[in-house]
C-alpha cells in the first residue's frame, strides 16, 4: 500500500482569552507531534473584527503543514485543538481561548455547510493575511493585503518554532 501524497496546507490560530501565547504554543506543539508542521508565522497582536464590543486583542499565527490530511481531516485536527484549549462557542465572533481555522489545503476546493476551503473570509482578513504571507507570498494576492481590515503587529515568535521552512529545500 502506497503513502498517501503530501499537500501544503495553512491553518489559522488565534486567542484572546486565557493566556493567549500559552495557548497558541500549546496549539502548534500538539500540531507539531504528528511531524507535519513546516513552518509558524510570527506570532502578531490584532484587534477582534466583528463580534461584542469589549473584546481584547488576538494573538495570531499561520501554521504551515506538509500532510497528507485532507481538508476534513484538519478541520477535525483544529475542532480537537479548540477542545484541547477548552474553548466554548456561545456568541459569533466572540471572545475565545482558541480560534483554529482551516485556511489554504493544496489546490483543495471544500463547500459545505460547516467547512470551505480555501477559507471564505481570508482575503479581507490582515490578521490572516499578514502571517500568511510570511510563509507563503504566493498564497497572498497583493491587493488583497492592500484592501484587508484590522490593524497587527508583530510582536515575537513562539519559543521553539521556526519561521523558516525547515523540512525542505523549495
């Protein structure tokens, strides 16, 4: 039996509850324990779009994987993820430990109910974008990161992360 071909994929992470670096370091390191994780963005502070008023800042990352899970499956990853951080879905777009997000899965297309991909919202996002494009340039038309909304800055990297491709030579 043949492995299963390999695909670059992107999830997005982000947190406003808790101790919001805590979380997204915990997110990549159980990420990072199946051997797909490529690359992490630099992590960047952004300010929450849509949702209650009151909410403090995000702390986000791009998390760039080699794997060889579908779209479906990394969703699943990112739901286990969120559950891990003991995030609870009461209000849209409101406050929480931990935002997982299926972003990018090869040249995968995904419409359905609970799941598109690439994600729907992506190109009017900084928060998404910015990361994004410090992985992946290509992946980042330059006019949407000119019209996208929200402010970020970067504010340092996640200990014991890289945000350099390390498992190839591309």
């Amino acid at each position: 039996m043949s492995a299963r071909p390999t695909r670059r994929a992107f999830l997005g992470l982000g947190s406003n509850l808790g101790d919001r670096l805590a979380a997204l370091e915990r997110a990549v390191t159980v990420l990072a324990e199946r051997g797909d994780v490529n690359a992490v963005s630099p992590v960047y502070e952004t300010e929450p779009l849509g949702g209650p008023d009151g909410q403090g800042a995000y702390l986000n990352v791009v998390v760039e994987l080699t794997t060889p899970d579908t779209a479906r499956a990394l969703l699943e990853r990112c739901r286990e993820l969120e559950e891990d951080a003991g995030r609870v879905r009461t209000v849209r777009f409101g406050p929480r430990t931990l935002d997982a997000d299926v972003l990018l899965v090869g040249d995968e297309r995904v419409d359905e109910p609970d799941l598109t991909v690439p994600h729907p919202r992506m190109l009017e996002r900084r928060f998404v974008l910015v990361p994004l494009a410090d992985l992946a340039p290509d992946a980042v038309p330059a006019a949407a990161l000119q019209t996208a909304v929200g402010s970020v800055v970067r504010v340092g990297t996640l200990g014991g992360f890289t945000t350099s491709v390390t498992k190839s030579d591309r």
